[in-house]
C-alpha cells in the first residue's frame, strides 16, 4: 500500500497562503456535491471520477462542484455551467457563480448579482450588491450604496468589481473595500424580501436559525433569529457559529487586553438558547459525525486538541497537536505525526499531513502544486493538480 508523506500541515499552509495575499483555494469537495472530483492539469481544471478516470477533459480556466448536476465553470473570463459529460449547458456569461445549492443559483452581471435557474433563465433579476446560495428555501443578500477602497470612494454605480463579491457569512471579505452601512437580509425564490435588509452580520439558515449581528458597534453581540426575523435566541455572545447536528458553537466571554484577546471561552447552545455543553474551551469546531474537537490548556501550559460527544464527554481526551472535523468517518490530526483516526481514536492512515476532509471516499493531501487524492486505505488515486511548474 502506498502512503504519501508530506511535511506541512494544510492549514498552516493556507495560513501562509493568505498572509501572502494570494488567492486560496480549498481543494476539498464542497459536502454534498455530485460524484464528480476536480482535477487541474497544464493550468486548466476539469473533472475524474473517484477511480481517478477523466470524464471531463481539463480545458476551463476555473470551475466549482456539481449540484443539481451542473457545475459552474470560467471560460476567457466569464462562467457557465456544464453537465456532468462536460457539456455546456448554460453559456458562459457571467462574471461570477455561486453554486446551485437550491434549484437557483446566485450569478453576478457587472455590478449587480440575481438569480438563474438550471435551464439558465434569470428568475431574480440582478440588482443585489451580493448574493449567496439558497439554504432552508431562502437566500442571503447583501445592499449598500456606499463603499469605501483603497483607491477611493465609491458608489453602487461606480465601485470597481472587486466590491461585489460574494461576501463571507461573518462579514464581509473585500480586497481593500469596505462597504458603508451594508446589511444583510434574505429572499425568497421569487427576490421578495422574507427579511429585510437589516443586519451588520447575518449567517445562512441552519436548523431553522440564522447567526446574526444587528449593529457594528464594539459591544453588539450575536443571537440567532427564525425565518420570521424573530430572535428566539437573544443577542449575548461575541462570536456564533451555524448550528450542526442541533447545537451551535457560541463565544461568550471574550475580551481584549492591549493585543492579546484573553478569557476566550466556546461552548454549544441548543435551539432554546441554553448553554448544553459549557463555555470552557480556548477553541472548538462545530460538530460533525456525532463529535466536536476541542481545544483546552494542559498542565504545562501547552494547548491540545480532543472530542467531545453531545453530552460534554470526552470521547478521546485531549492529546493531539492539532485536529480537523470527521467526515466520511475520519479526521485528520497531529500527535507525534500526522495522521487520520476512525471513530475509535484509532490512526487508520499514517504519516499524512497538508491533509484536507474526505468527500465521497477520498481526500486531497499534499502542499500546493503536489496534491493528490487518496483514499481511505492511503493508497493515491491520481494527481489533484499536475504540471504546475
């Protein structure tokens, strides 16, 4: 059995990448996407089966997953989306894609963002600044008149194109442009408003709950509202996650002394609002596959890494350097090497970092410009990129 070996953890990698200013890219499948994986060659991406056979021949500029069995793709600069064998079914002429999540999908023509249907017709004509993917049966827009960049003030008319991008849930994420006074909101198929515009910060729906932050100021907190814009959980946490598998990670004590944050404490609420499982991690991701991973401080001061099971309990106590997410039946993680564990704690491939999520049996590893798929005995299916130097 093959096993690759690399020595640089993915996500200090991407943390690099970032720092640098370059563009990132998760080389992950998006979850629940279709059977088809991404694959670049000779700078261009196309798409393999999970026996590593081509369906679709590298020939497009980018390209996202497939949902609904479309996929958008970039072409001399604009996007449309093709089937699974490849073929162009809606043309490319959009100068952004989101994915169709839904049976709709974001597209961005110039400075406005609308809605398509998988026949390629617009549904929600373009005049959001932003817009997200549906979730729940309802989609997440952003509007603001103002922006400000590094090159200037601009208005909605006149921003350059950097300024409508599809923003992160949290707030924003803009190459140097800050809108002034932008709120989310969310619509429904049609594009009327369910909830109108009225949010600094506004997560998708999860579970029936949106994350949301109403003001920008210093001491504004997050709650959670339903998809009647009522807020059952009320606004007291600094930082609020999506809910997973009926609890949501939650941020609750948070504050900063010169440059350092202290007191930071995450634990997980249920959909009543109550704290089920206490804030008293330095760190913790959401839960998937029944567990979270969790970050305290051991004796000696050093930070380390475990899960926890729905009801607060240790199921494998805190011991790993660093640790990702289960899914499809493994995480990744690092404890005198790198490793991915089953659900028993038990290391089922070893000496694997710069590892990413598996999807559908297999998972990219390996640094940029040398990733590769593997599957869940380690053995490498093909090349993720190749010819990249």
């Amino acid at each position: 059995m093959r096993v690759l070996r690399i020595l640089v953890v993915a996500s200090v990698a991407l943390l690099a990448l970032q720092a640098l200013g370059e563009t990132v890219r998760v080389p992950s499948k998006r979850k629940g996407a279709g059977p088809l994986f991404q694959i670049r060659r000779e700078k261009k991406w196309g798409y393999m089966d999970r026996n590593g056979g081509i369906i679709v021949q590298p020939r497009f500029d980018d390209e996202h997953d497939f949902f609904h069995g479309l996929a958008g793709v970039q072409i001399g600069g604009k996007w449309g989306f093709v089937d699974e064998k490849g073929r162009m079914v809606i043309p490319p002429k959009f100068d952004t894609v989101g994915d169709f999540l839904g049976d709709l999908a974001p597209v961005r023509v110039g400075r406005r963002w609308g809605y398509i249907d998988t026949t390629g017709r617009m549904i929600v004509e373009p005049h959001f600044q932003e817009a997200m993917e549906f979730h729940e049966g309802v989609a997440r827009v952003y509007v603001w008149d103002k922006v400000v960049c590094s090159s200037g003030e601009y208005t909605k008319e006149d921003a350059p194109e950097e300024a409508f991008l599809m923003p992160d849930w949290n707030r924003v994420e803009l190459p140097g442009c800050f809108p002034k006074g932008g709120r989310f909101g969310f619509i429904d198929k049609t594009g009327a408003f369910t909830i109108k515009p009225r949010f600094f910060a506004a997560q998708d729906f999860s579970d029936g709950l949106s994350a949301v932050r109403v003001e920008e100021s210093p001491d504004s907190k997050y709650g959670y509202i339903d998809q009647t814009g009522a807020l059952p959980i009320a606004p007291r946490f600094n930082q609020a996650k999506a809910f997973s598998e009926g609890l949501a990670l939650v941020e609750i004590s948070a504050r900063q002394v010169g440059n350092l944050m202290v007191d930071i404490a995450w634990g997980f609420v249920d959909k009543t609002g109550r704290l089920a499982i206490p804030a008293k991690y330095h760190f913790a991701g959401s839960f998937s596959e029944g567990l979270a991973r969790v970050q305290v401080t051991d004796s000696m001061g050093n930070y380390r890494m475990g899960y926890i099971d729905k009801d607060g309990k240790a199921v494998f106590p805190p011991r790993f350097d660093s640790a990702d997410d289960f899914s499809d039946g493994l995480a990744a993680v690092s404890e005198n090497g790198c490793a991915y564990i089953d659900h028993s704690g038990a290391p089922v491939i070893k000496g694997v970092c710069s590892a990413w999520p598996f999807r559908d049996g297999l998972a990219v590893v390996g640094q940029w410009g040398r990733q590769v798929y593997i599957d869940k005995t380690g053995r490498v299916v093909a090349a993720y990129e190749s010819g990249e130097e």
